[in-house]
C-alpha cells in the first residue's frame, strides 16, 4: 500500500474545486491543470501548482492526453484524478497513464470497455444475470431482420446507437410501417455522431423513472453499494434535480437493486467507485440501462446520507487500501440542484458572462459545490453549470423546505441563471408529492418558466417612490449646508422654520 503525497486533477469547475478539497484535507498536494481561457478559475487559485496544457477548446486541452501526462511527471504527481466528463471515461487515457506509471484514480481500462458500447454491456449484464431493457444485444444483417424482431418484441420499440449514450441517437418507433425509415436514420445519425452506425432496439418503456445506484470496489475482492438516487427530473438528458432516498423505492427493492449492481460491478472487474443507471417502469420493475464508470456530479447526495466522502475512498481504493464501510442504511434525505448559467426563460440558452455579485446559501444541512466567484467571468466555451446546492434533512419535506431556504439565500447577479426555474421545481405539486417521473419537467415546462406575478414588482415600485418623496420632504429639512458663521445648520429653531405651511 501506497500513499500519495501529489495528485494531479485533471478537471476544471467545481468537481476540481471539490477534488482539492478533499486533497487537503488527505494532506496530499493538489495540481490543478487548466487551459488559457481558465488562467483566472477557482480551481486554479485553490490549488498547490497549475499547468497550462493548451488552448481554449477542450479537444486541445483538458482532452490533450499528452499536455496532461506531461504535466503530471513535470509536478511529480504519483496519482491523476479525472472528475467526471473529459477524459474520466477514457480506457486509452487510463491505458497512457500505466504506461507512464501514473496511477489512474478510477476503474481499470478493462471494465470501461466492457461498459462503454451499449450493445456489449448488455451482453455482459445478460451474462452476469442482471435484468436489462428486453431487446436485441448483436447488430441485425439487415432492416428486414431487425423488423422482424421488433415485432416480436412488440412495438413502441426504441432504436439506440450501439456506440451512444446519455439519449443522443435514440429513436421511438411506433409502428411497423414507420421503421424502416427509422431505421435507414439512427443508423445514419449514429454514424455522424459516433463514427459507427451499429444500431439495437429495445423494448419501449413508457415515462420511466431514473434511478441510479452508486457502487464501491476495493482491490480486495469487496463490493457494495452506496443506496440509490432519483434523477427522474431531467430535461433534455441533462439531470436538473437528483434526491436520495428515492421516493418510489422500498427498502425492499433498494435492496434487490443494490445487489444486482454489486453483480453488475463484479462481472466487470470494477474498482472505485461506479454507478449502474436503471429504468423503472410503472409496474416498478428495474432494467439495466447504462454503467457510468467514474464519479458522478450527483454524488454529494449520497455523501449526506451515508456521511461518506466518496472522493476520499477513490483515492483511498487506488492507493490500494480496503474499503472500511459497508451497505448502509440511508440516513435522512438528501436533495441536489444544479444551478446553471443558463436562461430558461430563452430555451435554456446559455449565459456566459462577469458574475457581479454573488451570495451563496450557507446554514444548517446546506452545501454549495461552487466552482465561480464575484467578479469571475463564465467561460462560453465549456459546461454553464455553475454550482450545485445540496441540503441534507431528517425527511424529504424537511429537506424541500431546507432548499427553498437555501434557493432564496442564493444571488447571483451580473448573468442569467436557473435559480428561479429551481425554485419553481421545489414549488411544484408533483415534485413535492414526489411521483415525478422522466417526463416531469419536460412536461411542467410552461409552469416551471412562468413569469413571476407582476403585482409584487407593481407594489414595490410604488413603495419606493412613496419612500424616495417621503425621504426629500425630510433632508429638505435636515439636509442644509452649515452657516459660514460656523453655527449648526440642525438647530432645532431653524428646522422649525423650515417646516412646510399646512
Ligand atoms: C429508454 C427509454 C424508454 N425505453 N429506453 C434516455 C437516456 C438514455 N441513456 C436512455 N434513455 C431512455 N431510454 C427504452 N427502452 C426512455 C429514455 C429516456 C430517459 C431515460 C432516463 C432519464 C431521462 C429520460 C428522458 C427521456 C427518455
């Protein structure tokens, strides 16, 4: 066993922010990477060093596997973590850094491959006996052969690109006279989007919900998992909402579908910390639908109920340590909002741009994963994901009470953001029942972005021009300039001189 005394973040925004912190507190050095348009980042400030590894665009930075590798050796970092997107998933980045004796903090190349197609990890949850999406697993010879399987499986039936992933090439098909067409399409999108046109079909589930389970693996054979989070609330295959327990779970099914994601792991050799997506459909029966093979920007959710830094044991697992924790009960409930530099008001359009103020929500059970400050210019070019606010409470009403609190402490000024979008979701009657499934918000759209009751804004003008003439007629008063004989302008004589004749 080994311990780290420098790791490399490859990451920028607030998973880097939330990477060093933990560093820290491991007393190990964090260096920070960052590319020319983010000289100026938190992430960069808070950390030990800072390499540059290129221009702007992601491709020839946080994607330039080399610039990267040469700025571990460079700062002498024995261990890269990669916060999630950029290369987290990468099997030739986890690949480049054994070569070059850096340990990868995350999963073996191995079990990334066996995750990253669709159509293969299927094949291997089938293998291992995990329950995925009824559906094909091997490409079709033919439009006519896959037809014919769609018919016995049964229409709607959903094409996916057997290279994708997070939705993108993913097609409904209602009935047999539409799939060719259909077909002749996914195949032709996926091929522009992914470079390969393998095409599989599923078995159409109807607004499913979106439960995910965190595992954990050390290098010593143990396995377990960290419970579940709902992440049903999502608009166009970007999570808005994510909340742990899962209102729709038992403890009964948290538990069947924890050891079906433990299975999952296994069979893949897996290592660090991981998390198997689910659909649930309505008669609340659970299919396998991806592995995401890194940490997710959701996990500070579980680390309120589990009182787990999940960061903390990645590292720890890669230095080669045991797990020391076990399956726990959830202890509370736990609600994140991802606060986005973004107008929902506009479709959603991104808002770069000068933060001019900035107050963040504090107080008991409240977290903001930050990675601005005031005074710090959004970047247009990568994620507008700014923050993401978590709360912790004893029960889900408490915790919905406890993030509109900490939704109505938070100001941001100087760019657009989703706060009040965010505020609405908390407001909204079927969130708060908590029976919202995939197709909630898309579904809530007008409610959600419905401007804000205008009479409020009327009374309070009004108010302060009532104020504002209120406050004349006095320093018409009070205000005078002091005499040159140098005796006091307020004397209480010539104030009562000045009063106005009724
Ligand atoms: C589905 C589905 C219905 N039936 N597969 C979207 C993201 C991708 N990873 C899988 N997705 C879906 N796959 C079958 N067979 C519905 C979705 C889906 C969805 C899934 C999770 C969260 C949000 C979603 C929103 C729309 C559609």
């Amino acid at each position: 066993m080994r311990s780290f005394r420098k790791v490399l973040i490859a990451n920028r925004g607030e998973i880097a922010v939330r990477i060093i912190r933990t560093c820290r507190e491991l007393g190990i050095s964090p260096v920070a990477i960052y590319s020319e348009a983010d000289r100026a980042a938190l992430h960069v400030r808070m950390a030990d060093e800072a390499y540059c590894v290129g221009p702007p665009p992601s491709r020839e930075s946080y994607l330039s596997q080399q610039a990267i590798l040469n700025a571990a050796r460079e700062s002498g970092s024995e261990a890269i973590h990669p916060g999630y997107g950029f290369l987290s998933e990468n099997g030739a980045f986890v690949r480049a850094c054994e070569a070059a004796g850096v340990v990868f903090i995350g999963p073996p190349a191995a079990a990334m491959d066996a995750m990253g197609e669709k159509t293969r990890a299927r094949t291997n949850m089938e293998r291992a006996g995990v329950p995925v999406v009824p559906g094909s697993t091997a490409p079709f010879p033919s439009a006519e052969a896959a037809l014919a399987y769609a018919q016995s499986v049964g229409f709607p039936v959903m094409l996916k690109a057997a290279a994708g992933g997070g939705g993108k090439g993913m097609r409904r098909v209602d009935a047999p006279q539409d799939f060719a067409s259909a077909w002749r399409a996914a195949q032709s999108e996926a091929l522009n989007a992914f470079g390969n046109d393998a095409v599989y079909l599923e078995k159409y589930l109807d607004q499913p919900h979106h439960v995910e389970i965190q595992v954990f693996a050390d290098a010593h054979g143990n396995a377990v998992h960290l419970n579940e989070r709902e992440c049903s609330a999502q608009r166009r295959h970007q999570k808005v909402i994510e909340e742990t327990p899962s209102p729709i779970l038992t403890a009964e099914m948290r538990s069947r579908m924890g050891e079906v994601a433990v299975r999952a792991a296994r069979a893949v050799g897996y290592l660090g910390a991981g998390t198997v997506e689910f659909l649930v459909d309505r008669s609340r029966h659970f299919y396998f639908l991806e592995m995401n093979t890194r940490l997710q920007v959701e996990h500070p959710v579980t680390e309120w109920v589990t009182g787990l830094d999940l960061v903390a044991w990645q590292i720890r697992v890669a230095q080669g340590e045991k797990l020391g924790f076990d399956t726990r009960p959830p202890n509370g409930h736990s609600i994140e909002a991802r606060v986005y530099a973004e107008d929902p008001g506009q479709n959603f359009l991104p808002s770069p741009g000068r933060i001019a103020y900035l107050r963040a929500p504090s107080g008991p059970g409240v977290r903001d994963d930050s990675g601005v400050y005031a005074g710090y210019t959004v970047p247009t070019l990568y994620d507008p994901m700014i923050s993401k606010l978590s709360v912790w409470a004893p029960s889900r009403d408490e915790a919905i009470a406890r993030m509109r609190r900490a939704l109505g402490e938070y100001v941001v000024k100087g760019i657009t953001t989703n706060l009040r979008y965010l505020r609405a979701v908390m407001d909204h009657p079927e969130f708060v029942a908590g029976d919202y499934d995939t197709s909630f918000l898309p579904r809530a759209h007008s409610a959600l972005t419905a401007a804000a009751d205008g009479s409020v804004a009327a009374a309070a003008l009004l108010a302060s021009v009532v104020y504002a003439r209120s406050r004349d007629v006095r320093r018409r008063q009070t205000l005078a300039p002091a005499e040159p004989s140098g005796r006091p302008a307020l004397s209480p004589w010539r104030l009562q001189g000045r009063r106005p004749r009724r």
